[in-house]
C-alpha cells in the first residue's frame, strides 16, 4: 500500500475513532433533535451564517465517512431552515459528501478489486461505460438501496467523479425534496418510521416506477427513430426469413419450421454452408485417412514387422468428396422443404428491416435471421496476390498432392492440415508468428502438439512473420523474419489458415447501417438483436466463437426470440462452451484454461492426471497426453478442463455436462466408469483431486484405530497374514501420482 492511501486510512480512522470517543451518535437521534428544536430555531435566527456552514460541513462529513445519520439530518435541514433553503443546502451537501465516499472507496479499493476481479467485472465496468449514468440515476431515484452502500459501489467502477456528482445531485433531488419537506413536518412526527405514511410510500413507489418507465420511453423512442424511414408493411409474407444456410441458418429455420412459423431459407452457394463442404466434414474425412497412414508408419508399436499403404492422392480426395455426399441429404433442400421449411437458392439481400430481396422478388417478413458465416482471411502479404493460393474454401480441389507444402497460421485449422497433409506425405512447413501453436490454450497442450508435429517429420516454425512471397527460378519462397534474420522457405503450395473474416458486406447491411463489433463480426445486443430488434444475427457472422455447435446454439436464440419475444426473450448462454482441435494428439477444452484464469483473475487449483498410466491408453499404444481440471479453491466446482490425447473430443463430453448442470468432481469420482475404457481419466482426475484433500487428522486417527483392533485380535491377524499377498490388483493402484498443483492467481 502506498503512503498516500495509508494516510488517508489513518485520517479515517482518526476522525470515525473521534466520533465514536466523543459519543456523537447520542446527538444523532430524533429525540435530542426534537428536545432542542426550540434552542436550534433561535440559534439560526441569530447566527445564520454560522448554523448553514456548521450544518453543511456536517453533512458532508457524515455522508463522506458512510455515518448512519445522514436521513436524519435531511429531516433536520427542513425543520431548522424551511424548505427550500434546506434543500439547496442538503442537495449540495449529500451530492459532495457521496463523491467524497465514492472517491475514498476508489482511493481505497478500486485498483485491487479491478485487478482481482476483472473478468467478473468487465460486464459491470462495460455497463457503466454504457449506461452507467442512467443506472446511477435508478438507483439514487429509488430509495432502496441505501444511499452509503451506492456511494462505495460506484467508487469501484470507473465511473467519472465528474458524471457520479451531477448524477447524483439530480438524481437524489426528488427524494431530498420529500424528506427535506417532512423535516418541516418534524414537530409532528414522533419517530423515523413516522416519515413512512402512505401518502410519502406512494411517492416513493412513483419514483421507483419513474426510471423503468423512462428507459421503456426511451427504447421506444429510440426504436422509432430506427424505424422511421422503413414504413411497416400492412401484411407480412413470412414470419421469418433466414439468410444463410450452414449450421446457423438451417437450425434457425429448422425451429421456425417446428413450431409452425412461416420460414423462408435462402442460400446462395451450398446448402451446408461451411461446416458440410469446406471445413468440418472434409477435414474429418481427411484426418481419418492421415491417421490410417499413421499407424501405417508406425506399424512396429503395434507388433507388426512392417506395413505399407498404396495410395493415390485423388482417390483421398474422392473419398472425402464421397463423405461429403454421404451427409449432404441432411443439409439438402429436399429435407428443409419437407420439414416446412421454404428454401430459395439465390443470393438474399435485406432492402429494410421487414424486406428481403432475392432473384428480384421482395418478401416481407417480420424478422430476419443473418446466418451468412464467415470467410478465410487472407492478410495483405506483399506478393500473396501473384500466387494462386489455398485456403480452406479451395484445398478441397486439390488433384495433385503438394510435394513441398506451406501452412501458414497455427490455430486449429492450420494445425489439423499441417498434420493431414504431412501424414500423407507432403514436406510440410507450419509458419506462425507466435511464439507457439494453438496460442489460446495453456503452453503445456502447445508443446506437446508440437512434439508430436516434429516427430512425425512436420517444421514447426514459430516465431516466424510472414513478410513477403516471391518467385525466383521459378520457385516460389517465402521471405519470413525470425529474430531479426531473414528465413527463405522455398514451397510449391502455400495454404492461407491465419483466421476468419465474417460476411457482413454486399447484403443490405451497410445500406441499414448495422454496426459492426472491432473483429468485423455483426454487433449484436444478448439476445443477438442489431440495432434493428427484429433483425438478428447467429453463427461465424457473430462470433464469438466459431464452431458448428456455437452456430447452432445461437441459432436456437434467434429464432426463439425472433418469433416468441413479443412474451419473452432469452440471453445467450454462453457459460459452458466446449470445442476440440482434431489433431494428434486431440485437444479438448470447457470453461477456462490456466492462462485464461491468470489473465482474468480468478484464483484457481489445478489437478492433471497423465494419460501415460491409463491401462486403455497403454493397450491401444496411444499412452500420451494429459487431462487437467480446473477447481474453484477448497471446493470441488469446475471451472475448466483441457484433455490433451485420444479421442479428447469425445471424453470431454462428461465433464460439459458437469460443468453445465453444476456437478462438481465428487459426482464424478461416484461414477462408475466402464474398465478399460479412455473415460476411466475423468474419474481418476477427480480421484487425484480427492486424494490431495483426504482428511489426514481422521485418517491417522482410524490408523490408531485399526493398530489397536489388530492388538485385541494378534492372533487371527497372523494367520490371515499366511494366505501371503497377491499383490493390489485393484485399478485405483493406477491412478498416477501427479501432483495436485496449487495455484493461486492472487
Ligand atoms: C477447415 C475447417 C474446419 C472446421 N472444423 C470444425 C470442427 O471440427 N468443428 C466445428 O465445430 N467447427 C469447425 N469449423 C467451423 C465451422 O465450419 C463453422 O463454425 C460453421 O460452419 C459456421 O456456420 P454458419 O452457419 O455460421 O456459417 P456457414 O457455414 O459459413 O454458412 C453461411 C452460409 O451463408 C451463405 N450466404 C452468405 N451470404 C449469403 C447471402 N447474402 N444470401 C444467401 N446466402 C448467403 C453462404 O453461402 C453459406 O452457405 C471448421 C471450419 C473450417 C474452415
């Protein structure tokens, strides 16, 4: 702590310890004001300046140090100087006492509970930014939260000093004024609870109604503007309409159709979007056939002398063409149409909030559902342009396997390639700026990503910018820095993995004005409104996640509250989101990781069990990786869970339902889990976890207990001792002895 915040500590202290010592708490009840009224009347008759300076300077004091006192004194200022005078006096007083306890709350406390707290704060800290003036002015137009309690809240948010005393100065007026009136009043009221008539409750309630009446008049007011220049249609086609239809769109328009709304779906290129034709589906389908050649290549783990593989590229490529075809019909047109839904090929284009034009036919409809997903971005490298370039969108074309292949970027989808493609033969270089792939999971999942890449023959190169593409002898070379050096790489195809750009252009959005968020995703409200409430927006064109089963869940919310809102609307739950990069080894992540909890303050233990000593793992030669577990301190609650291995997508399943139904790890360690199976390590995680907190004053306790009965009965013992030891048989004996690490982000 700084001298400056001990010195105020101390004149805080000092001056409540004084007022504690001197009693002055006798002075502040009803009572002794109303045995002196008459002495205090005459007082301020003779010596008015005198009395409106002691009485303001208490005031402040009183409401400045958070001393119970101050209603009483706002009863007094209308008693001893009338009306209006007692109210300019206590309007000013209360609003410069309340900065000044707000500003010793932030002297005091701001930095280190922003610091502590500051994931769980940014919403709050987001909201005063926003709309943190109007909040004050509820709070402090309603009597409800006391007033000394606002005064240090707000000192913790970063609220202006400037913004909190204007605020509170008019926000507080309405109440002054009743109490300052009642004080005029004092002689007939006999106690405090005496200013609670009905008639002082029913201006109470009235001003509690005021803000909420208010914030509804400004919505309307302010959807009205919105509105104005797009006349509403006297009749409706369609109750929704849905642009886009890859997982977003299809599952919006799927529950549209199930609850009988009238949906129109309109695609412009591929029904599927995204995760059917050019990500998901044809990423698995080539994965599976790496993995083939995988265990081919390391046929001798498994006991085999040796193994080959023939094959021929194309026909890797038809097969994965072949996977996609196989699950297209439950994307297709005919499968929409026949579940009520009215799907369009072409391209839609919004032309107002209730208008969608598409193959030059406007449909009205009451809602829109942007669904329009995302792109690959393509950074602007000088000599990018010259190259033909892959992506995620074109790579699926290839005929010919690249021999010398480049990845650039190491997020999941360059990762996933990087290893596909290597493990079916290309050279392939990963080329990241970062110091390390899959950066946004803990360093520990990154490295042994990337020691399985390098010993499977991939160049991992981190720490690697991109700066230039150029040809020269006809070969094309990749100009990178690394550690202020120049590194040539020289390729014959480069595939762009660097991230995804949302679709937002070229559809009407910009003509309506729908703003977008800093990453070029749709902005949208907690209920994936735009600034248009019966426009939403679901999917990769929102973020912020980007996944198949984040689009659909979304999906879910935009439908429902476009078409059920008028009776209730739902935020997006965006708690327990899960997701899985399918390389080898398989990484799967719930909630948060270490780092994430570091960066957002939140004190955590960590538990990992390590896959090496998993009997399945073992048998099926697939004995690497790790599953860690996130717990909030002393208690079993989860807060994340990264698995690093085999099939970590699937197994982490167990612990999403966990963490989404609030099971703790003691749940977990009571179920039985099927022996030998890969899900047997989420239970032996939480038998890690208990084993670091097993109660050893009890347990040397029963020890003694045990030693004494083996006394009593020395002699059964012994010749129970002469069966002889057939060893511990039992599977808990392989639950490893990682060490419960305890980490406290404080
Ligand atoms: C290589 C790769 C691998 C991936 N692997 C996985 C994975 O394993 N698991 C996972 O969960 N996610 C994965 N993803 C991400 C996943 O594919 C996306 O998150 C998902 O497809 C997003 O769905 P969406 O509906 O938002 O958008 P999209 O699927 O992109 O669909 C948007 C659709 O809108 C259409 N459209 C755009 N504008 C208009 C318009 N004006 N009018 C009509 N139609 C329009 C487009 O043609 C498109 O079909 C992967 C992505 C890639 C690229």
């Amino acid at each position: 702590m700084n001298r400056s915040k001990l010195f105020l500590l101390a004149m805080l202290a000092a001056v409540i310890g004084a007022i504690y010592y001197f009693d002055v708490g006798q002075y502040l009840n009803l009572e002794y004001f109303k045995a002196q009224q008459a002495q205090l009347d005459d007082y301020v008759v003779h010596h008015h300046g005198l009395s409106v300076l002691v009485y303001f300077a208490s005031y402040v004091v009183i409401t400045a140090l958070s001393i119970p006192g101050a209603a009483l004194m706002t009863l007094l200022a209308g008693a001893i100087f009338g009306l209006a005078e007692g109210l300019l006096l206590v309007s000013f007083a209360s609003t410069l006492g309340a900065t000044l306890a707000m500003l010793v709350s932030r002297v005091l406390l701001r930095d280190s509970i922003q610091n502590r707290f500051k994931e769980q704060l940014k919403t709050v800290n987001e909201g005063v930014e926003k709309e943190g003036a109007f909040y004050l002015f509820t709070l402090r137009l309603v009597p409800v939260v006391p007033f000394f309690v606002i005064n240090l809240v707000m000192g913790l948010t970063k609220m202006p000093a400037r913004t909190f005393f204007w605020v509170s100065q008019l926000g507080m007026l309405a109440g002054t004024v009743v109490f300052v009136n009642a004080g005029t009043q004092l002689a007939t009221i006999e106690s405090l609870s005496g200013i609670l008539s009905p008639a002082i409750i029913a201006s109470f309630v009235l001003l509690g109604v005021f803000p909420i009446l208010a914030k509804r008049l400004l919505a309307a007011v302010k959807a009205r503007q919105v509105y104005k220049p797009y006349p509403k249609p006297k009749h409706f086609d369609e109750d929704l309409v849905v642009l886009g239809a890859g997982s977003g769109g299809l599952v919006t328009s799927y529950i549209a159709a199930v609850v009988k709304a009238k949906v129109t779906l309109i695609e412009k290129h591929q029904m599927g979007g995204d995760c059917l034709n050019t990500g998901c589906v044809p990423s698995k389908a080539l994965i599976r056939s790496g993995k083939f050649m995988a265990d081919v290549n390391r046929a001798q783990d498994l006991g085999f002398s040796s193994a080959s593989a023939k094959f021929s590229f194309s026909d890797i490529m038809a097969r994965v063409q072949r996977v996609i075809k196989t699950i297209e019909p439950h994307d297709s047109i005919e499968r929409y149409s026949e579940l009520g839904v009215n799907v369009v090929q072409g391209e839609g284009k919004i032309t107002s909030p209730y208008t969608v034009e598409v193959n030059g036919i406007t449909i009205t409809t009451r809602n829109i559902v942007v669904a329009t997903g995302a792109r690959p971005f393509v950074p602007p490298i000088k000599g990018l342009d010259k190259i033909d370039y892959l992506t995620s969108d074109n790579i699926w074309n290839l005929k010919q396997q690249p021999k010398r292949l480049i990845v650039l970027g190491g997020g999941p989808i360059g990762c996933e390639l990087t290893q596909s493609f290597a493990r079916l033969g290309s050279q392939v270089i990963q080329v990241e700026m970062l110091p390390r792939l899959m950066i946004k999971e803990d360093e520990d999942v990154s490295v042994a990503v990337q020691a399985r890449f390098e010993k499977e023959g991939i160049g991992v190169r981190v720490n690697h910018k991109a700066l230039e593409f150029i040809q020269k002898d006809g070969e094309n070379i990749l100009i990178c820095e690394h550690q202020g050096e120049q590194v040539f790489i020289p390729f014959d195809e480069v595939l762009i993995a660097v991230g995804r750009a949302a679709n937002t252009t070229g559809f009407g959005l910009e003509e309506l004005a729908i703003e977008k968020t800093k990453t070029g995703t749709i902005a949208v409200n907690e209920y994936l409104q735009t600034k248009y409430a019966n426009i939403y927006a679901a999917g990769d064109v929102v973020g912020p996640y980007q996944f198949t089963h984040t689009s659909a869940h979304q999906a879910w919310y935009a439908a429902v509250n476009a078409l059920f809102g008028k009776f209730k609307s739902f935020k997006v739950d965006y708690s327990v989101i899960p997701w899985a990069t399918f390389t080898e080894p398989e990484v799967a992540r719930v909630g948060i990781n270490e780092q994430e909890a570091r960066a957002q303050g939140i004190a955590y233990e960590v538990t990992q069990f390590d896959v090496a000593e998993l009997d399945r793992a073992i048998a099926d030669e697939e004995a690497h990786g790790f599953i860690k577990v996130l717990t909030v301190p002393g208690k079993d609650k989860i807060l994340g869970v990264t698995i690093v291995g085999e099939q970590a997508g699937d197994l982490i399943a167990e612990y999403v339902m966990a963490m989404k139904h609030n099971l703790g790890l003691n749940k977990i360690l009571g179920t039985i889990h099927i022996y030998p199976t890969l899900s047997e390590m989420n239970k032996y995680v939480a038998g890690e976890w208990k084993r670091a907190r097993k109660p050893e004053g009890l347990l040397n306790f029963v020890e003694k207990f045990f030693s004494w009965q083996r006394k009593e009965n020395k002699t059964s013992v012994d010749q129970g001792r002469n069966y002889g030891s057939l060893g511990n048989t039992s599977q808990q004996a392989n639950v490893n002895s990682t060490e419960v690490k305890r980490d406290s982000a404080a």
